[in-house]
C-alpha cells in the first residue's frame, strides 16, 4: 500500500512538473495571449463567485418569506 502511495505522488510530481513546463513554454511564446487567458479565467471565477453570493442571498431571502 506504501508503495502505491509513493508511486501516486511521483505521478503527481511528474504531472505537475509538466503542467510548469507548459505553462512557461506558453508564457515564453505569447505572453499577451497568456496574460489575457489568465485575466479571463480570474474574471470567470468571479463572475462565479459573484453569482454564487447572489443565488445564496436569494435563497435567504426566501426562506424570510
């Protein structure tokens, strides 16, 4: 069982080596295109959190009533 635990992490390593690698390789690329990607998915997440607080507000709202 240590052994599995220990070959997951590696995996895990190795997959997040290469999530930096590609990553810097897309920076080095087209910085303007990965800053505007990053502003994007920034702006989705709180579009998301925005979103969120407003259906949670309704629902209290709802239970008042």
């Amino acid at each position: 069982m240590a052994g599995l635990l220990t070959q997951l992490r590696a995996a895990a390593r190795i997959g997040l080596y290469l999530l930096v690698a590609y990553v810097a390789i897309q920076l080095w690329q087209d910085p303007a295109g990965a800053a505007q990607a990053t502003m994007d998915m920034i702006e989705g997440i709180g579009q998301f959190f925005a979103t969120l607080l407003d259906k949670i507000g309704q629902f209290v709202r709802g239970l008042s009533e």
